[in-house]
C-alpha cells in the first residue's frame, strides 16, 4: 500500500452533514486512511489553506462536500507516476472531486490549495490522467433528496453478492433496519461482537438446563444473536471501520459459540433425559459424548484457524481452502501458496430436477445461519436430543475431512522447505 499524504477539503457547510451516521469530512479522512494515507489534513478554512507544506509522498485530495466512499480513490493508486496527475472521473468524464499528484505536480498543488484555488480550478490547468471511479463511489448530498439518494448509494454496500438466499431473505430484512439504527450512534462493530458474545454465553447458560422453557429460550437467544451479529460487519463496512483484529472477534467468537452451544445441548440431555435413557451405565453418555464432540470441535478449530493464517492470510474462518498449488513467489527461491482451481462440476440445469434442487439449496443446510434455526425449531418441538446428536454428526463429518487437509498442507509447507525455498507469508 503506497504512503500518501492526503488533504480533506471541508471548507464547505456540506462537509458536515451527516450520511449513516458520518459527516461527509470525517468518511472522507476515513476514505483516505483506508488507501494508505498515513498523514491527513483537513482544509476547513483560511488559515489551513495558508499552513500547507510540501511533502515527499505522493499528494491525495479529497472534495468533503460529497458522498465519498473507498472506490472514488481507491483506483487512483494504481495510477500513481514519478511526476504527474491522475484524476477521479465519472462516467461522463467529469471531474469527481478527487486526485492524486506526485512530484512538481504535488507541490504545484500545495501552492495553489494555499493561495485558495480550487480543487477543481488546479485540475483543469494540467493534463491529467483521467481514472474512472468505481461503484457506490460518491454522490451530491446539497438537498434533501441527494441526501436520502446517498444513503440509499451507500447502504447497497451492505448486500453482498455472496449472500446465500437464507441471508438475504431470513437475515438481511431484520439486520438492515438495526444497522441503520445503529449507524446512527457511536457504537462500534467491536462493541457490536462483544455484546454478541455475551448474548451466546446467556444463551448457552439457558440452554444448559433441565427444563425445554429454559433450552427454548437460550435456543432462542442464540438466534437473536445471530441476526445481531450480521449487524456488527454491516457498521464496520458502513463507516470503514473493518480491522484485522475486528474480523478475529468476529469468528473467535462465532466458533465458541458453536462448541459452547454443543456442550450446553449435552448437559441439558444429561439433565433432562438422564443416562437411563441409553439403559444401565456406570458413567453418564451424554456428557461422555459432549466431552469428546467438544474435543474434535477443538480439533477442527486449530485445523481451520492454521489454515487461513498460514496460507491464506485471512481472519474469516468462511476463508478456509482445502487444496493449495505452488507458485513462484515475489522474492528469490521462495514461492507461495495460493488456493487450487475448482474441478469443474455439472450444472445444475444439466441434472435431474432433484438432483438439482439438492444441489443448489443442499449446502445451506450445513450454513451456520441455516441451522441456527433449525436448532431453534427442534429446541420448540422438544426435539433436543435430536439436536446434539446433529451437532455430534457434524463434528464427527468435519474430523477427517479437516484432519486430511491439515496434514497435506503441513506436508507440502515441509517438501517445499526441504527443497531450500522459503514459503511467503500470505
């Protein structure tokens, strides 16, 4: 990521009107931190103007009297030259508010925003590179109308094209109108995880008792938690506050979930069904059971978690990759790992409509959104025992599958270091 120094023009009223939650000046600093700009500062008047110095990065600036989003900038860094403009453009070819100047370029620039010209009255006096902005980039936000437009632009970010039908017709119309209430606050996508943690740690409690009242509503909570958590990477995308350490949160969280509930579901049947349920044993199978599921469910934890951070270089655990091939890296005698193409399979068009029906809607079944309700369903019909047994089924279907695809991937990381190369880091 190039290092740049970025000027936010907020000398404008429009500059503090707020879209989700943001004023358009502090979305654009944001704007501007995400591409790479380690220094910001804000024009807000005269004497910013006059206090300008030049500066060794390359110069990105900023119109704050719009809608900006990530991909209004984002394409110029790819345009960055030793000495030269690159300008963010819309479809018509027009200036968008935004660019990027290196060299003499840049200190022209400096000189020209401190004696108080215009963005938009220096670009037309050189012979830039004109860039195309992307999608959801910007919008005017001068009257009502353009205001509500921009958050309208804005919120389709939140719809991702991966969304399986479960999300987008079961989660998404429940999440979106709490993430636009939430926008409206301070609260933060971390905050968001660690309230969902503590709504999965009372559920699991509930869920963990004797009495079907107390499993139905931790079952349910668990639920709530789950339309919850949709809304925590909504706010992080809203407002450009995904981290690194956000996404670990996020899917630690996720996944000790899925183990806490599995072994509350075993001391419920324990307490519920009693071990007489199996006949005469000297010991309790149901908490024999949840012991050992608990166990693969750790297993098969690190298995996922050394997977996307050693290969992958992902803190989503939906990021995981089973088969790897070998590529030359970026340095000398080293290579890298990057995710095996798919095998083409058949069409679901091309089998019979069973057959097709299963394989398009047969994955989500195995979904974590899926089964959140479906649990929350047995949890209603008294059907409990049913649940634990699912949840033992799926550790016991996952151990082999993740075990195989460790030891291969630790195997090919030992073949490629005794071969004298040296594995990137993803």
């Amino acid at each position: 990521m190039t290092a740049l120094h970025a000027l936010v023009i907020a000398d404008s009223a429009l500059a503090r009107v707020r879209i989700a939650g943001l004023p358009a000046v502090e979305r654009a600093i944001r704007v501007a931190r995400r591409i790479g700009a380690k220094r910001v500062t804000v024009i807000d008047g005269a004497a910013a103007r006059t206090s300008l110095v030049a500066s060794r990065e390359p110069l990105l600036v900023i119109r704050a009297d719009q809608l900006v989003h990530t991909p209004l900038v984002a394409p110029l860094v790819d345009a960055i030259a030793d000495d030269g403009i690159a300008i963010s453009v819309d479809p018509d070819g027009a200036y968008a508010g935004a660019f990027i100047a290196t060299g003499a370029t840049a200190e022209a620039a400096l000189v020209a925003l401190a004696r108080g010209d215009t963005d938009t009255a220096f670009v037309a006096t050189t012979a830039p590179t004109e860039v195309p902005h992307g999608e959801i980039a910007r919008h005017a936000i001068g009257t009502l109308d353009e205001r509500r437009a921009a958050h309208a632009l804005l919120y389709r970010i939140l719809v991702k094209p991966q969304d399986n039908a479960i999300t987008r017709y079961l989660y998404r119309p429940v999440s979106l109108p709490l993430t636009r209430l939430l926008a409206k606050t301070p609260v933060t996508p971390n905050q968001i995880s660690y309230f969902v943690g503590l709504l999965c740690l009372v559920g699991c409690w509930l869920t963990a008792h004797a009495s079907f009242g107390y499993v139905i509503a931790g079952t349910t909570t668990l639920l709530v938690a789950a339309y919850v958590d949709c809304c925590d990477g909504e706010i992080a995308r809203l407002k450009l506050l995904s981290s690194r350490y956000g996404a670990w949160v996020d899917t630690v969280i996720d996944e000790l979930s899925s183990v806490g509930y599995m072994v509350a579901l075993g001391l419920h049947c324990s307490a519920h069904f009693g071990r007489a349920y199996f006949g005469a044993f000297s010991f309790d199978p149901w908490l024999v059971a949840a012991t050992i599921t608990a166990v693969i469910y750790v297993w098969c934890m690190y298995c996922i978690y050394y997977n996307i951070i050693v290969a992958v270089g992902s803190a989503n655990s939906q990021d995981y990759v089973g088969k790897f091939d070998v590529v030359p890296g970026e340095r000398p005698n080293s290579v890298k790992l990057r995710p095996a193409a798919a095998k083409a399979i058949p069409a679901a068009e091309s089998l019979p409509p069973l057959l097709a029906f299963a394989a398009t809607y047969g994955p989500y079944m195995f979904r974590r959104d899926f089964l959140a309700w479906f649990v929350t369903l047995l949890a209603v019909l008294h059907l409990t025992h049913i649940s634990f047994a699912m949840q033992i089924v799926g550790g016991l279907a996952m151990l082999p599958v993740l075990t195989l695809d460790h030891l291969r991937l630790r195997k090919l990381r030992r073949s490629i270091v005794r071969g004298g190369q040296v594995v990137e880091s993803p």
